[in-house]
C-alpha cells in the first residue's frame, strides 16, 4: 500500500548538528506527507509501508520551485528500525543525486535526510486531519543555544529547556497556550507562560498550523505544528537553524500495557565543547496525573 507525503515548507533546515533524539515507535502504513527541507520546494513523496526487513520503490517530485522527481528508487526498512532512501539520480533539480539517506518513521511522519544533500533534514507526514482540542507534553528533539555562535551546548543549564506542557485549542486565541516547562538540571518544573498566534496565517489546515510564539524562548518566534494520525505532533521553527521538538498527548497512564505503547525513547546528547558531549537514555511518557 502506498502513501504521499507532502511537504509543508519552503526552508532548507540544516541537520541536528548538536544533538537529536531519535524516537522509537510503532511504524504505520502508507505515506501521504508533509515536508519541509528541499530548499525552496514543496516536496511529494510516496512510498510503501514496510515491515522491518522489507524493501520497496519510493518516488518524489516537486510541487513547488525548481522541477525535479525521483523514480523507483529504493526504499529499505532494515531491522535496525532506521530506514535506508536509496538514490540513484533523477530529473531536474535531483538530477545526479545518488549515495543513501537515512530517516526514521513514527506516527503518520518520517523525518530523513534531504535527498540533495545529507547535511540537511526533511520532514514528511501523511496526515490531513487537524485535532481536536489537546493537551501535549512536548520535548525537544533539536536544540541550540540561544546565542549559538558564542554559547555552549550544555544542557547541565537552568537555562536550558527541554520541554514543557503545551495546549493545542480549536476555538481559543491564541491557538497554542502553556504555562509550563522544564530543564533537565535539576530537573526542574517551571511555571512559564507562552502561546502561539496563528491569526496571521490561519487555523489548523491539513494537520498544521504556521503560528508566532508570543513570548519566546523555550520555543523559537515563529513556527508549525504538524500533527499526526495518533494527535502526536512535531514542532518545528521557522529560521534556517530551527528548534525541533515532539508532542505526545497526555493521558492519564492506568495499565503496564498502555504504559508500553506510549512511552518514547532516545538519546540525548549534549555537546559540551568542540570534542565533548555527554549522552544520556531519555524516556518520555505523557501522564495528565
């Protein structure tokens, strides 16, 4: 079965350089998707849903900027969970493009390398449905400093937020609202109020909002919310260097048994000088309790 991704984005984002959090999750079937990171283009991208182990065809093409598509290249699910695009030239602006690109699937997204250069990230998502009104905890997959040229990558700081607790509204304005975050220092909890307008662009349209954060950090000034079939969601900023984070619903945990099939996993690596970084397991579960 296939699906068609979308992209949702005209920037090109630059890779993780300092740290990212590779999710586990159960993978779904077909792709209908979101993307953003091809500069200057909105991507389509449909691929099979595979089983680990399996191997497929995948295609893409432009749909906005510079013409370009991909034909019947190859799209392999190894057991390892991180799945291998494998390129082999195109027309356009992919003309010539080859080597491999890796990328994971969770939800209704995959997030993979940008096919014309590895050192850039796309981010897909088939889903078209908006939520309902939802309250997420969220945490953040890519961070920087605020001031990345001068200052370090330590998320040892008080000042460094990781995550928080946000709140998606269908009918309130400001669309997104919070009033809590979190460091990993401690770590500690913070009453910090922050909200997202999305006047200036529009309610939810098509699994996404484009909103400006009224009082920023933790997150950066402008954004978009995508969100996925199981109202997970992913953040993402709005500049060249963007802050990324992901949204997981809070629900009240009752049994072993949803406990396992909601709980988030990675690693989370801080670097903390030029050859330093400290790595840490992170687990994440969304509880309302």
């Amino acid at each position: 079965m296939q699906r068609t991704w979308v992209s949702f984005s005209k920037a090109h984002y630059r890779k993780a350089s300092r740290w990212f959090l590779i999710i586990t999750a159960v993978v779904c079937p077909l792709f209908a998707s979101s993307s953003f990171a091809e500069v200057q283009t909105t991507l389509s991208v449909t691929s099979p849903n595979l089983a680990p182990g399996a191997s497929g065809t995948f295609n893409a093409s432009t749909l906005s900027g510079p013409a370009g598509t991909i034909t019947n290249a190859t799209l392999v699910n190894p057991y390892a969970g991180v799945f291998e695009y494998m390129l082999s030239g195109g027309t356009g602006r992919f003309a010539g493009v080859s080597g491999t690109r890796f990328g994971l699937q969770f939800d209704s997204f995959q997030i993979f390398q940008s096919f014309l250069t590895p050192n850039y990230f796309t981010v897909v998502n088939s889903n078209t449905i908006c939520p309902a009104t939802t309250t997420y905890t969220w945490l953040m997959n890519r961070f920087r400093s605020w001031d990345a040229p001068r200052d370090g990558m330590d998320m040892t700081r008080a000042t460094s937020i990781a995550g928080g607790v946000l709140t998606y509204s269908t009918v309130a304005n400001p669309a997104v609202q919070s009033s809590s975050s979190f460091d990993l220092a401690g770590p500690t909890n913070y009453a910090t109020s922050y909200s997202f307008d999305d006047t200036p662009w529009g309610a939810c349209s098509n699994a996404k909002i484009k909103a400006q954060n009224l009082a920023y950090p933790p997150l950066d000034k402008y954004g978009q919310f995508l969100f996925g079939t199981g109202n997970v969601g992913i953040y993402v900023g709005g500049s060249g260097n963007p802050l990324v984070a992901t949204l997981v619903p809070q629900v009240v945990l009752g049994s072993m048994t949803y406990l396992g099939s909601t709980t988030l996993s990675g690693l989370f690596t801080t670097f903390t000088g030029p050859t330093t970084q400290t790595q840490q397991n992170i687990l994440m579960s969304a509880d309302a309790a």
